[in-house]
C-alpha cells in the first residue's frame, strides 16, 4: 500500500510539473526589421552616412598620395632641410586621414554612434512588440531564430514572427516567415 501511495503521488508531482512547463517561441527578428519602414529608413540613412564618410576620407588619401608624388618630382630641386619639412607635412597629412578613418569608422566610432542613435527606438518598438506577443501568449521565452542561435528542431506552431508583426502593424497575408527563414 506504501508503494502504491509512494508511486501514485510520484506520478501527482510529476504530471503538475509537466502542466506548469514553461511556453516558449521563436521568431525571425531579420524578417520583422525588413518589414519595418522605420529599419529601411534607418539603414539607408546608415549606408548614406557611410558612404560620404568613405568618399571624404578616399579624397584625402588621394590628397596625400598627390603630395608624395610631387614631392617624387621636386625632390632633386629641394634642399635636406625642404626635404624634411615636405616629408613631416606629408606624413602629417597621412596620419590625419588615419585617425579621420578610425574616429570615423573604428571601434565606438561615428558610425557606430550613428548607427545606436538610428536603430536604438527602432529595437525598443519592437521590444515592446516583442513583450506584448509573450504577454498575450502566456510564453515564458521568445528566442530569435535568425541570428546565432542554433536550432536542431522548431515546431512551426511555436513561430510568433506573424503575431509581432500584426502588433507592429506591419502584418502581410502574403507573407510567410517559414518559407523566408529557410531560404538561407
């Protein structure tokens, strides 16, 4: 009789554990941020910035490239003193362009920067977004499917990439973050 209490009540203990299991999903944050206008409009803005950086800091490597083949063509006319102060200046105007280029796009530089400020309220929406889907659905976890993590098995009816994007306004009939997440 032991026994069977002792079982029965292992089997009690058991079986609410399994009823109080943790409810978990998965989303593609990639697919949620191309749907969003604001991320389009953010990463043109990123590219643009990026680009004019990178053409300001061509310019002046060219620049300094100009100065030392002059400097090539002139040197059997200079004196040792003319030579060195060419040299310094030119050197100077090299080091310029290296420390433009990593203040502009080293670590924690102006892209970096610009890239927080862009994308920083863009994150917070869809944390939001993210934290009223788990609300709704009673889930304890959403993990992001479409960044390092690594995923064996995903049962499809724990997706919630549509729900986040319903709740962001951005929802698409049309669309199907199975078939998008798998193409890569």
């Amino acid at each position: 009789m032991i026994k069977k209490n002792s079982f029965l009540l292992l089997f009690a203990l058991f079986f609410s554990n399994m009823l109080q299991a943790q409810k978990f999903g998965f989303i593609d944050a990639n697919f949620i941020l191309m749907k969003m206008p604001a991320y389009q409009k953010a990463q043109d803005e990123i590219t643009g910035f990026s680009q004019k950086a990178e053409k300001q800091i061509e310019q002046k490597t060219k620049e300094v490239a100009d100065l030392r083949t002059r400097y090539v063509a002139e040197e059997m006319l200079m004196t040792n003193e003319m030579k060195a102060d060419r040299l310094k200046a030119i050197d100077k105007r090299e080091l310029e362009v290296k420390e433009m280029q990593q203040k502009t796009f080293g670590f924690e530089g102006l892209l970096f920067y610009k890239k927080q400020e862009l994308l920083a309220p863009i994150r917070d929406e869809l944390n939001k977004a993210l934290e009223k889907v788990a609300k709704k659905k009673s889930l304890a976890a959403i993990y992001d499917k479409s960044g390092d993590f690594i995923v064996l098995y995903l049962d499809p009816t724990h997706d919630y990439t549509d729900f986040v994007l319903e709740e962001l306004g951005l929802g698409d009939k049309d669309d199907d973050p199975k078939k998008n997440s798998n193409k890569k």
